[in-house]
C-alpha cells in the first residue's frame, strides 16, 4: 500500500484559517489501511478544525466526505454536485489522490492533509516500512525477494557495504541491513552461491530517472 | 614482471615488493597546502598516496584536483572515488579527467551514506555500486569504451583498485565478495584497518583456500591510535570496525602521555606480524590527521627504505 502520515494541524490551519466553507475529503483505500486518510482520521480533523475555529470565534463549516478512492474518475465524480459550495478542500489521500483530485475540480483550490511516505506494508500494528520504490524493472528474483533498492541506504545492487554490523545498516541500528536479510535467505533457499553473481549496471530509465511514467494497456483500453 | 599500466605502485607490487602506501584527506577550504604539506611530510616513505573523496561524507577539496597537486610534486596519487555524489557521466568524465593528469591509480569505492556528513539533508547518488565502477574503469581502459558504449579516444591507464573490509558482516560473505570484486576487474584491494589480526588472518586463509591471494594484491590497513578514546570511539562508532578489548585495554593501561607511543608500537607490531601472512603484499597505512608519524611506522617496521624501481 501506499504509506502517509498525517500533517500536524499547525500546518493544515496555517492554510486553511481564512477559508469559510471547508470540506474534507478522505479515502478509502491505502491511507483507510494506514490509519492517515480515512473515515476516521476526516472526522479527527474535523473536530479539530471546529474546535479551533471556535476558539478564535470564526463561524466556518466544515464537511466531511470519505470516497471509496480519490485516484480514479467515477468516485472523485461523486462530489462534482457539490464541490462549487467550498472554499477549499482538505484531501487525506495519498498525493495522487490530492493530484487527481486537483486535476479534475480545476477552480477549487485543493490542500493535501497528509505526507505521502512510501509503498510499504504493515509490519505490525501501527509500524509501517518501505518495500518498493516503484524501479519499473523488478530485480526481487535475483535477490531472494528482498529489494536491495528500496531497503539499503545506498541502493547498492552489490551490497552489502563496508559498514553492515550485526544485520543492521550502518545509518541506523534499528535498520535492518537489506544484504544482511539477502543473504540469509539466499542461504535458506540453498542459493548462496547466487551471490557471486555480479549484478549488472542498472537500466534507471524505467525509474523516475526517466521522467514521469507511464503505462499505457492496448488490450485493456476502451 | 607485467604490468598493464605506467603505476609505480602497480610495478612494486608486480616486482615482488612490499608496497607502502597511505593516505590523506584534502582539506575543508581551498589552501592547497592542507595536502601539499601532508603529502611532503610522507613522500619519501611510501608509494603512492591515496586522496580521500569527500570521506565521511563531510564536503571538503576534490580528490581529483588534490591528485593533481601531487602529480605536480612528482607524487603518485590513488584517486579514491565514491558513487555516492556522482552519476555514471560525472563518474566516467572524472576518470577522464584525472587520466587526462596521467594518475595512474583508482580506488573504486561506494561511499559513506550521506547521513554521517555535513549535509545529511542531500540527495544520494548510487547510480552504480563500488562493483560497478570496478567493471567501468576496466571497460574504459581495457576496451577504450565509455559505459555508452562509445570509442573513447586515449582511453585512461589505471591501476584499478578497491577497499575490503574483512570485519563487516556477514563475515562468511566476505571472502565471496572479496571474489566477487576480483571478478568484476580489481587489481589491488586496500583493506580497512585492522587491529582484530585473528580475524584478519582467518579472511587472508579464506581466501588463499581460493587462492584469490594470487589474483589480486591485498594491502593490508593499519591505522595507529592516538589515544585510549580513540580505541574506544573506533570500537563503539565506527560501523564495520572489529577492535578487540585488549587492544582498547592496552591503550588505556598506560599513562595519557604514553598513549600516542603506545599507538604507533601497537601499529608497527601489527605490520610485522602481518609481513608474515602469505597473500599481503603491501601495507596502507591510514594515519588520520597523523600524517607526521608515517615515517617512523615505516621506518620501524623495517619498510624503508622504499626500493627505487623506476
């Protein structure tokens, strides 16, 4: 999933003090999961900004919707009816969502409510990390499953570094070591001779190296 | 004797000598006597001295430009280059650059991660891996060929080199990847500092099992201590660095004064016992802003003086 993290409220007041009439839009898939963006953590904000707004004695009203997903067209179309009636609208979803969402309300201006992180999983409840870094050339087959370029610090397609202590990176000793969890299971699948293998320079056009991407399905297409 | 490039150090080590080298790191301000003087303190004692490449990160003078300064003492200069601050076109620009100089040695590295720096805030590079440079200098030099795959005209003439580090983890990797280095083109491998002479000696057989010792020369690193805390902030700070508690405690068994002496003896014992292990052809000696003691090492560890092989 892709991972965020709520702003802290200073920030999101900062940008919305002035406005009258505010909606807040969550989401319903990704940020739901990580606890950033969905239908709980709209109604948190929203409580929030009403307290706030109460105190300094400014009459806004605030609304809350949580769309199934904010990177497709037939849900953002959901709130085309009503969109007009805000000043501003706070989006909990991911940037793609806050991109989508902006690109189809041309005229509202649109602020994103969380930091959009990394694609990860849950370790465990309320722990996330990193596993993908979206390369457009997946390597996972060459490195027993565990991506050298999202999880080592220095993206090292021939790690591990000089500086792998005990299975963690020499950054961070709370990190595990990316060649330290390679090799483990190289080992366990009776590969560690694979490790010998030089991996070859990396082709990074398929990475954001290469401009924004794309992906375009023929056989999928309307 | 063979030798594929004009390297002095290449020829010593080709001749069967012992090499000695060392290193300094350029200083942070554009004086270029932070290295002049440094380099002028030690020439005489070793072959050639390596150039750190912005080392821990922390931005000071270029490599490059500092292995000018030596050439133009008549030094010979090991331009270390990281893959951390530059793409494959500065990489390979860079290497043409310093060839441009007539360096003659590289020391294929992948660089400290930013984090320990002065600018921890920056970007990372890491378009290739130390392994990769290793093939890429080797591919410029061997096929005259830019990674592009475009002729290079007067292709550069490195001796190409490479770090190891026999304390890191997994230890059972390390004589692998020391293989795997080989594999990818190095020619010379300079180790980091050893003070755990066991360890290191169990590598060094790991390795001769592979008869590796045979393809490829392996300097081994020393790095005296300058006091008892020193000891102590290399055991406990240092990533990748094994030093064992009675060396720690032999530098705090004598007095403050003595600590520095104590040092260098603890260095050149270490030289002389590791002259003894089949497969080390050399020593590189890593004096961190002690540039002025590489002398007296060399000299007691009966290494100098240095045999003139031009």
């Amino acid at each position: 999933m892709i991972v965020a993290e709520k702003k802290p409220i200073e920030e999101i007041i900062a940008q919305v003090k002035d406005f009258k009439k505010i909606l807040i839009a969550g989401c319903n898939e990704c940020v739901t999961v990580c606890e950033a963006g969905g239908k709980k953590e709209v109604g948190i904000l929203a409580s929030a900004l009403r307290m706030y707004f109460l105190n300094e004695g400014k009459k806004v009203e605030i609304d809350e919707v949580t769309l199934e997903r904010q990177c497709d067209h037939e849900y953002l179309e959901e709130i085309r009816d009503r969109i007009d009636k805000y000043d501003a609208v706070i989006s909990l979803a991911c940037g793609v969502g806050v991109q989508f969402m902006a690109e189809k309300y041309f005229s509202t201006p649109l602020l994103p409510g969380v930091n959009t992180c990394f694609m990860g999983v849950a370790e465990e409840r309320g722990v996330w990390s990193e596993r993908c870094q979206a390369c457009g050339q997946c390597v996972l087959g060459e490195t027993a499953g565990i991506c050298p370029i999202s999880r080592c610090a220095k993206r090292l397609l021939n790690g591990p570094c000089g500086g792998s202590t005990k299975g963690k990176c020499e950054i961070n000793k709370d990190l595990d070591c990316a060649w330290q969890l390679i090799i483990d299971r190289l080992k366990e699948l009776g590969r560690l001779d694979d490790y010998e293998k030089i991996m070859p320079i990396k082709d990074w056009s398929t990475e954001r190296a290469g401009g924004p991407r794309k992906v375009v399905r023929e056989d999928v297409r309307l | 004797m063979k030798t594929k490039t004009p390297s002095k150090l290449e020829k010593m080590l080709a001749s069967g000598h012992m090499a000695v080298t060392s290193e300094c790191g350029p200083p942070r301000g554009s004086d270029p006597e932070g290295i002049t003087k440094k380099a002028e303190m030690i020439r005489n004692h070793v072959d050639a001295i390596n150039i750190t490449d912005n080392q821990t990160s922390v931005t000071r003078l270029c490599s490059l430009a500092s292995c000018i300064h030596l050439k133009m003492m008549g030094i010979e200069a090991t331009l270390q280059m990281v893959t951390r601050d530059r793409n494959r076109i500065a990489l390979q620009s860079d290497i043409l650059g310093a060839a441009s100089f007539d360096i003659y040695n590289i020391l294929c590295l992948s660089g400290d991660h930013q984090n320990f720096g002065d600018c921890p805030q920056g970007q990372n590079v890491f378009d290739i891996d130390s392994i990769q440079l290793i093939q890429t200098v080797r591919l410029m030099r061997d096929e005259g060929k830019f990674l592009g795959g475009d002729d290079i005209k007067r292709p550069p003439q490195m001796f190409v080199g490479a770090a190891a580090n026999p304390f890191a983890d997994p230890f059972e990797i390390r004589v692998p990847r020391l293989a795997k280095k080989i594999a990818a083109g190095v020619e010379f491998i300079q180790t980091q500092c050893i003070y755990n002479l066991d360890k290191f000696e169990l590598w060094m057989k790991q390795a001769r099992d592979r008869g590796l010792h045979e393809k490829v020369y392996i300097l081994a690193g020393v790095t005296p201590f300058k006091s008892a805390g020193m000891a102590k902030y290399m055991k406990n700070r240092v990533p990748g660095m094994d030093v064992p508690d009675d060396v720690v405690k032999r530098m705090s068994g004598v007095s403050k004064e003595k600590q520095a002496e104590e040092g260098i003896n603890i260095c050149v014992e270490s030289i002389q016992r590791l002259k003894e292990v089949e497969g080390v052809r050399g020593f590189h000696i890593m004096a961190i802003e002690w540039e002025d003691k590489v002398p007296e090492i060399v000299e007691r560890s009966g290494l100098y003086p240095r045999p003139d092989i031009s």
